[in-house]
C-alpha cells in the first residue's frame, strides 16, 4: 500500500548507513511498541486502529447521518490537530470546485482573523448549522474565543435550548473546561482519548465525526490505518518503511541537513503537508534538534521556489509524495497549426507531462545537490490515505527516539501561550 523510492539518494546515502543505524532504528520501535520510551502515556495512538469502540464509530455515523438530514452546515472550531488531519483529508478526496455535499462543512478557530470569522458568521446567518468544538484538555485561546462567539450567536438565534440541539464538544472525557461546559449544559460529548495527542489523533472522534458528516468513508479509513499498524510491527528494514525513512531522516540530519521540503504534485495534498508540518514539527523541534518541516506544490512552485532549491544553499532534502493511480487524464490535442510548437506533445497527456517533471525535477534537484525520495502510494481514497497517516506517525515516533528527543510533548508551544495571557491580562 505504500512504496519508498530512495533511487535519487544514491549520491548522499550509502547502503552501509542503513546497516550501521539499524540496531538504533530497531531499539526506538521497540521502545515504542512496548511502551518503555519516554511519553509512554500518550502512546494511545499505535494500536488505536484495532482497539478503536466500534460502538462509538457506529454511533459517529448515526449522528452523521441525523446531521446530514437536519443541517445545512457543519462548523468544525479547532485549531492545530483539532482540525489539520481531517482537513487535510477532506481537501485530498473532495472535488475541487462544484463540491455537492449533503451538509458543508466549514473550519474556524485556525486563525482569529475577524474578517474570516465575521465572513463565515455572515454566510450563516440564513443558514441551519451545527457546531463541533474540538479540544483536549487544555483549550487552545483561539478555540475558546471562537466557541464563545458562535455559541452566543446560536443562542441569540435559537434560544439556548435551540442552541443545545446544535452544538457537539469532543474533547477530553476528564479534565478540562470543555468538559465542565458539557456537564453544566449538557452538550453531546465525543471522548478525545487522554493517552492520545492532537497531532495523532485524526483516527479518533476529532476526525471521525467530521469525516463522517462530510461523507467520507471513515471505515476504510480505520482500515487502512490498521494494515499499516500491522505492516509497521515488524522491526525489519525492509518489511516496515517507516524504519527505513526514520533511518533516512537521521542520515539527513547527520549529514548537516536542516530542511525537509515536503513535495506535491496534486494541488489535493497540500493541506496533507500542511499537517506532516504540525506532526514533525512538534514532535521533531525539541532540545536544539530536528528539521524544519517545509512544503512546496510543484510544478507551481518550481517557478518561484524552484531557482531556490537547485541552486541555493544546500542544507535541505525533499520528500516527495506521490499517488499511483490517476483515474482522471487530460490528452494534449492535435491542430492544425502547430503556432505554440508544442505539436510533438500531440497526442500525449497532462499525466504524462506532470511525470515527466517530476522525473526532472528529481533528477536535477539530486544532481544539484538535493537528495529526495519519493513515497508512493497506490490510490488517492480514503484506505490508503488512513495508512499513509499511521506510516508518517510510526516514522516521526521512531525517529524521534533516534534523534534521543520524546516525539510526544510539545512544551515549547506553551511557552508564547504563557505571554500571551500576560498580554491580554494586562
């Protein structure tokens, strides 16, 4: 379900490196699977796939469906891994443009733009919505803020009864305000697992409600997500691609890397590397150590990053994310004037071209003195995208006890929250 090419590493990776970083590589799984690595108690993740409540996801889908039915909109508040993981899948699957979904869904608390927010309360207001607030314990200020907003609004327009039929929490099931919130107004509450963190947690409720309401198939989801659990068990290189490219990021950073471009060539998968980009980075940039997580569209940004990357300071690697199957094609016609000169593509495909620039760009990036390796899988759905998720959680877990750093905290993220309240305290 899933491939690694490293054909483009050749030139800065030897096969000796793997062999000598295997043992380390192997030491980090285990301590990951067995629970002995530090950050043990939010290890909830790793199995989640196999021991997930099927009672509740039944339930998620009956409650998406009951949505579906009532509602014209669907308004997810969450920011960081309350809304990246399925954002990012919900941008992979849906149509760009003429989306038909039965109920829409909306994403607010990501930012505190006044204009976003006032756009979106705007849109609403002849609309019958519901809202689905997403936090751990401890509530994000944007989260909060935006909650209390859309809360009163529902209340002024609905009365508070009205507003309770309309407002969903999934947050922790024992601490936290959320938490106390729904004890006083008796909200619908969806139980965000504590020994699961945000950044993982897009197989939990987080993910799965909204997933759900979207249409998304959110069994294939779990399936996919459980296939590659049991791919990634086994502590042999070359059976679990997760150690192979823990190992490879590792070589990377050893070899003075300080940059992972994250590379696209569907404009569907960029907001997938925009949550690769909360996973490595929070679970990476700790203690003077880790790659900065980048991303880059291409062949978009081969004309604006692209001069940058062949030929500027070589201190980064590319990881480039590509789909199989491509069941959609768009052939180049023939005419009778060739006045564009392009008659020799007559014939062929934008599938065609897009490969062949990637084949290019690889190649000249490679020989230019950026190493890339392309990660592959079979289909853009909702199976492989689950199991392509769980790959990039084992490998940022595994590298992570490599690089001697716990892959599952994130206390600098605290540190701007703590002078921020001083700020708005005054």
């Amino acid at each position: 379900m899933l491939t690694i090419n490293t054909e483009f590493l050749n030139q800065a990776v030897k096969a000796h490196e793997y062999i000598q970083l295997a043992p380390y590589a192997k030491l980090a799984h285990h301590q990951l699977v067995t629970g002995e690595g530090v950050g043990s108690d939010f290890h909830g993740w790793i199995r989640l796939p196999e021991t997930i409540d099927l009672e509740e996801v039944a339930d998620i889908k009956q409650r998406a469906e009951d949505i579906q039915q009532q509602f014209d909109a669907f308004v997810c508040i969450g920011i960081g891994g309350s809304y990246l993981g399925h954002k990012a899948i919900l941008e992979a699957l849906q149509p760009a443009v003429g989306k038909e979904e039965k109920t829409e869904i909306l994403f607010t608390a990501h930012n505190l733009s006044s204009r976003y927010l006032d756009e979106v309360m705007t849109y609403l207001a002849d609309k019958n919505y519901c809202i689905n607030v997403i936090a751990k314990e401890g509530i994000a200020l944007e989260t909060a803020v935006t909650f209390r907003i859309l809360r009163a609004e529902l209340e002024r327009r609905f009365g508070k009864e009205g507003a309770r039929e309309r407002i969903i929490v999934t947050t922790d099931k024992y601490r936290g305000p959320l938490k106390d919130i729904v004890a006083e107004q008796g909200y619908p509450m969806y139980h965000l697992p504590h020994e699961v963190g945000g950044r993982f947690s897009v197989f939990t409720p987080v993910g799965l409600l909204p997933l759900a309401v979207a249409g998304i198939d959110i069994d294939a989801l779990l399936a996919g997500a459980k296939q590659m659990m049991t791919v990634c068990e086994s502590d042999d290189i070359e059976a679990n691609p997760s150690l192979k490219y823990a190992i490879t990021r590792n070589i990377m950073t050893q070899k003075g890397k300080e940059i992972e471009l994250f590379v696209n060539y569907e404009p569907y998968m960029v907001f997938f590397s925009e949550w690769l980009k909360q996973l490595f980075g929070e679970s990476d940039g700790k203690d003077g150590k880790g790659l900065f997580p980048a991303s880059a569209l291409y062949s978009t940004d081969l004309h604006s990053l692209g001069q940058w990357v062949q030929e500027g300071r070589r201190n980064l690697f590319e990881t480039v994310l590509s789909v199989n199957d491509k069941p959609v094609d768009v052939p180049v016609p023939s005419l009778e004037e060739d006045l564009d000169n392009l008659g020799f593509l007559a014939g062929s495909s934008l599938n065609h071209i897009q490969a062949s620039i990637k084949q290019a760009s690889m190649v000249a990036h490679s020989d230019g003195g950026v190493p890339n390796l392309e990660i592959a899988i079979a289909k853009l759905d909702e199976f492989h995208l689950g199991g392509l998720m769980y790959f990039f959680m084992m490998s940022v877990s595994i590298g992570g006890y490599m690089a001697g750093v716990n892959p599952f905290d994130q206390n600098g993220v605290d540190q701007y929250k703590s002078e921020m309240m001083k700020i708005l305290k005054g």
